[in-house]
C-alpha cells in the first residue's frame, strides 16, 4: 500500500474546475476525463482516511470510552467518535458539491456515454463511501440496545443522532443496490458501471448493512427489505458467470440473514461452535428465510464446505462481520 505521505507528493493534474463553465457542466471530454481521475482520487483519499480512522485505527482513534466506564476496547459497551464520523461526512459532502455539473448522477442535459458513465461511477463509489463511513455508527447503535442503554437514554442527542446516522446508512444501502440494478446492462456488458468485482463488493457490502437492520425492526423499519433483498441476490447469481466470488457472497449472505433471524443468538464461541453454527443455520434457512429465497443460490452443507464458508464468523453479538474490511475481500479473492 502507498504511503500517505508518498501519495500526498505526487501531484493531481490540472483540472477545468475552477472555470465558470464548470458550475454549468458545460465541459468537454477530454476536460472530464481529468476532472473524473482527480475527483476518483480525492474520494479515494476520504475513504482511505475513513478506514484508517473508523477501522483500523478504531481501539486509539474512533473509539470512546464504554458507557459503563469498562474497558474501550470491548466491541460491545464503544462508542462511535460521532464528532470524526461528523468531520468525515462534511469532507463527502464538499467532495460532492464540487463535482462539475455534468459528473453529477442528476445530470438532466444530455451527454455523451463516457461521461455518463463517469458520472454514475462517481455516485456509485459516494455511496459506498458513506456506507463505509457510517456502518461502525450502525453497528453501535444496534449493540447499544442490548443492555437497554437507548431506551433509558432515548430522548439524548447522542442516541438521537446514533439513530439517524443508522437510518442514513440503511437507505444508502437500498440506494446503491437500486442503482446497480438500474444501470445493469441485459446484454451482460459493463455499461455504465463499475468492473464486476466492484459490483459484488458494493452489493455485498450494502446487503450486510439490510441484514444488520434486522437486529433493530422497531427503530429501523425495512418495508422494503424484500425487495431490496432479493435485488441484491439477483445481482450476485447474475454475475455467477465471472466467477465464484459472487455465489461465495450470496452464499455467506443467505447463511448470515438465517443467522440474524434464528429465535436466540448465538453466544460467542470457539470457530468450531461457530462452524457448527453456521451449519445449523444452513440447515434451517429454507425456515427462516422463506422460498422466496430458494431461488436465489441453491447450495447444501457439502458446497458450503467447499467455498470455505464453515468457519466465518458471523457473531450476532459484536457484529464484527459488519465491520471486517478483510472478510469481505477474502471472500472476493477466495480461490476454490
């Protein structure tokens, strides 16, 4: 991985932003093309610096002390550094309104293919950004409840703001997924939207984040989580023919909603006990999930095996598997 301090000497190229003609999105496509690969940098530097803050720096940086005043690094009793998740989303919102009219997904004039799909690119990966960003605010919110610290605090700001930052990250999730959907081209070609394993990150990604909501029903209303849902899984099995990443994700997807649902969580245990979870989740999510989900990827124990899936650890208690950037690309890159 480039350093941030290496990155940081190499200059972005000059781009027409600064032009009035860029407020019109009156640009063109050569001028695009430069403001699309210095726009795709700059979002990919507030993602970076997300990731860094809010997961892999979360036990010195975006974590608080627990409400209890126990240990910070307990997953289950941290906080959310609301005030970083704040920072961060006030850069993602300048990041957007600098964007030159026509690298904007609303963008009602018309304009050639390539900057099209430039613009739906960018709207794509803003989405996930915010996903990204407030996901670990999801995954305090829902671990909050369980000691009934949002009820007795139900009327604070903290628990306020806690509350629309998880509907925010839920409804970004629906969108991402309606996007990809709606941009899939019927002949199988790329269209206008990212490469295939970008996709199935993005859908990946976005379907954990409608499975966490089911954790808190009353708060977080999901009318149309079924059909989101089964989007999403329509997605994946209709990118099965480049590979076996987007089965192993609807796959782990289906064993983890069977998970979330089950009458009791699951107590923390060995990856053994884990396993043995997961398979009785298999085993049951004809059950659980309903038939209208038999559609969507058919597997039995044997390809479960097979995939590496036995061992995941889908812990409905810490919620680790919402925020483990590494999980999600070990299934992309997994090698069967």
């Amino acid at each position: 991985m480039i350093s941030t301090y290496v990155a940081s000497t190499v200059p972005l190229p000059n781009t027409p932003l600064d032009r009035p003609e860029a407020a019109t999105g009156v640009l063109d496509s050569s001028s695009t093309d430069a403001t699309f690969f210095v726009k795709s940098v700059q979002l990919y530097e507030l993602i970076h610096r997300t990731i860094q803050s809010l997961y892999y720096g979360a036990r010195c940086k975006s974590v608080l002390a627990s409400n209890d005043g126990g240990d910070s690094g307990d997953a289950n009793n941290s906080k959310t550094d609301l005030e970083m998740v704040m920072q961060f989303d006030a850069a993602l919102d300048k990041w957007d309104r600098g964007l030159p009219g026509q690298l904007r997904w609303t963008y009602s004039q018309p304009r050639d293919q390539v900057t099209q799909r430039q613009a739906v690119v960018l709207y794509i990966r803003f989405l996930h950004a915010r996903i990204l960003l407030l996901r670990p605010v999801l995954a305090s919110f829902c671990l909050s409840s369980q000691g009934g610290e949002l009820v007795q605090s139900a009327e604070s700001l903290e628990v306020r703001t806690l509350k629309e930052c998880a509907i925010m990250c839920v409804s970004t999730a629906q969108k991402i997924i309606s996007v990809l959907l709606k941009y899939q081209a019927i002949d199988g070609s790329i269209g206008y939207l990212p490469a295939w394993w970008y996709r199935v990150y993005y859908v990946y990604t976005a379907a954990t984040v409608l499975i966490a909501a089911k954790l808190r029903p009353e708060v977080l209303p999901e009318p149309d989580f079924n059909q989101t849902w089964g989007e999403a899984m329509s997605i994946l099995r209709d990118y099965e023919r480049f590979g076996q990443s987007a089965r192993r994700c609807g796959t782990a997807l289906q064993l983890l909603s069977a998970k979330i649902q089950q009458p009791e969580a699951p107590k923390p245990g060995t990856q053994a006990v884990e396993a043995n979870t997961n398979q009785r989740s298999l085993q049951t999510l004809d059950q659980v999930t309903g038939p209208e989900m038999e559609e969507d990827f058919s597997f039995s124990s044997g390809d479960v095996n097979q995939m590496g899936l036995q061992y995941l650890d889908f812990d409905v208690n810490n919620l680790t598997w919402l925020n483990d950037m590494q999980a999600a690309w070990e299934l992309l890159n997994h090698e069967g």
